[in-house]
C-alpha cells in the first residue's frame, strides 16, 4: 500500500497547490502577503491559541481515560504527534486516532487507551455537531446564501440529525460493533489477534460512559467547549489584525470557524486540505460580506500554524 498512498499524496498535493495558487490569484497575491505581513509577531499568539486547543482536548482525553498515570505531558504529546500524523496522510482519523493508541501504550491498557480515545472523539464529535448547527443557523439566518450553500446546509443538518437517532439507538441498545470489525481494531492497535473478552471490555467501558456521574460528564464538555472557544479565539485575533478588520466581531469569528470546521471534517482525507481551506474560506467571508482576501488571508495563517505545531508533534513522534 505504501507505493499508492504515495502516488496518491503526490497527485492530491499537486492539485492542492494549484488549487491554492489560483485561489490567491484570483484574490490579489500582493494583497494576501500583505495581510499575512500585518499579523507579525501576533503569530505567536495564534500558535498559542492552536497549542491550548490541543491541550484542552488532551485534558479532556485524561478524564475520559480515569487513570491516574496517564499524565499530561504524555497526552499532550501524542495529540500533537496525532494531529500531525493525521494532516499528512490521506487517512485523516484512520492515521491519527491509532497513533495516540500506540503512543500511550506504556502508560495505559489497550483496554483504557482504545476506550477512551473512543469516548474522548464521541464527546469531541458532539460538540462539533453543536457548532455546526449553531453557525449553519446563524449563517443562514446572517447571509444572503446562495442555493448551492442552501443545499450543502441542508445535506448537513440531516448528516448531523442521522448521525444524532444513531447516537440515541446506540446508546439504548448497545450493539457489539468491536466485535463485528475485529480485524480492523487489530490493525489499528498494532496487534496480531485481540482476544474478544477485551473486545468486549473496551464496549463495557464505552457504554459505561451513560453510567458517569454528572460532574464528570460536565467536565469533559467543558474541556470540549474550551475546544471551540480558542478556535474562534484565534479567528477573531487574526481577521482583527488583517486591515480593515476593526469592524469584526464575534459572531463573524465564530460563523468562519464553523465554516472552517465543517471544511476540516468534510475533506480531511486530503492532507492539509491543500486550496480547500483557502477556497471555502475565501467564499464564506464573500457570502458575510467581508473581503474575500480576508478568508483567504486567514485560511493561509492558520496553516501556517498547523504546520508549526506539526513540526513539534513530529518531533515528539520521532522520539
């Protein structure tokens, strides 16, 4: 497989770059350097922002796992090595999710680190689906959107209700769905065979999470929502630093992340959604009525970042 990942990886980096090549052309290339000159040293504060929320969902991974070894340095370091393994390979969730297994097997149980990868990405996933059908809301409610962005609305407020009466009967009934893709979760933790008692033990944990006191529960969300806020955070510094962004507020903030998110989940197959992110953001910040070399400018920064704290998490992966 290693050959065609590769090929792979060539092609969709190639299109990517064309894709973002034309995007800032289209914009104004003098114009989104500019606008990437006028955050400075404010860089620093934006990497920041991207680090406290992969902190945040380390901390959150901690009350998910319950164990009293698991520290937080270890868990920190394998969400940046995650992240980074994630946004090079066009496995997205299938590279980085795996990794954070393997990374913390000195610390926790197959048992422990599967289940509460599991449990962490559950809550993770939750309060994705919150933002996103809090900003389509607001986006359609703020925009003179288009029919195509109509209909991508609508495709994904039915996704997320699915998605919802699936979480609900899953929950009620408590399938056995380790069991059933045994030779995936076998090639995903790095073993040869898993007996079906651990199987088993790993969905006990899971569906254990109904049983969780409220505090618990609660505070995890927290975490996950701390998540969300540095994410707007950081749009808010940036598109305030890009001229003519005075008049920028947080509902603007708040309507790009949610594009952005929804961006990231849709097409995080390609590594470092290459044009993707600079093209969709460059079309929300039209349809909002900000300069279209605004979302473009802040797709390119936050890239920027992303690529900084990958360079760390490979720095950790290779340790």
């Amino acid at each position: 497989m290693r050959p065609r990942f590769s090929a792979v990886n060539v092609v969709v980096a190639i299109v990517g770059v064309a894709l973002l090549v034309f995007t800032v052309r289209r914009v104004g290339w003098s114009e989104v350097v500019a606008g990437v000159a006028s955050v400075g040293w404010w860089f620093l504060a934006v990497v920041v922002l991207g680090a406290t929320r992969m902190m945040v969902r380390a901390r959150a991974w901690i009350l998910c796992a319950g164990d009293p070894q698991f520290r937080f340095r270890e868990a920190f370091g394998a969400m940046l090595a995650a992240d980074a393994v994630g946004n090079l390979t066009p496995l997205g969730l299938l590279a980085s999710e795996p990794t954070k297994i393997i990374m913390t097997r000195v610390r926790l149980s197959t048992v422990t680190s599967v289940a509460s990868v599991t449990i962490e990405n559950a809550f993770y996933i939750a309060s994705v689906a919150v933002v996103l059908l809090t900003g389509t809301w607001l986006f359609l409610q703020r925009a003179a959107v288009p029919r195509g962005l109509e209909q991508i609305a609508e495709v994904l407020l039915a996704a997320i209700a699915m998605a919802a009466v699936g979480a609900v009967w899953a929950a009620r009934m408590q399938p056995a769905v380790l069991s059933r893709i045994e030779p995936i979760v076998t090639r995903l933790i790095g073993r040869s065979t898993v007996p079906a008692d651990t199987l088993r033990e790993v969905e006990a944990r899971i569906y254990g999470v109904l049983r969780w006191p409220i505090g618990r529960l609660a505070h995890v969300a927290m975490w996950e929502a701390a998540f969300h806020a540095a994410a707007v955070a950081e749009v808010w510094l940036v598109l305030r630093l890009l001229p003519g962004g005075d008049r920028t507020t947080l509902v603007d903030a708040f309507l790009m992340e949610s594009a952005g998110r929804f961006v990231t989940i849709a097409f995080k197959f390609i590594p470092y959604r290459l044009g993707i992110d600079e093209a969709g953001s460059g079309a929300v910040a039209q349809v909002l009525g900000l300069n279209p070399v605004t979302g473009v400018t802040l797709a390119l920064v936050r890239r920027l970042r992303i690529i900084c704290l990958n360079v760390f998490g490979l720095v950790r992966l290779a340790r």
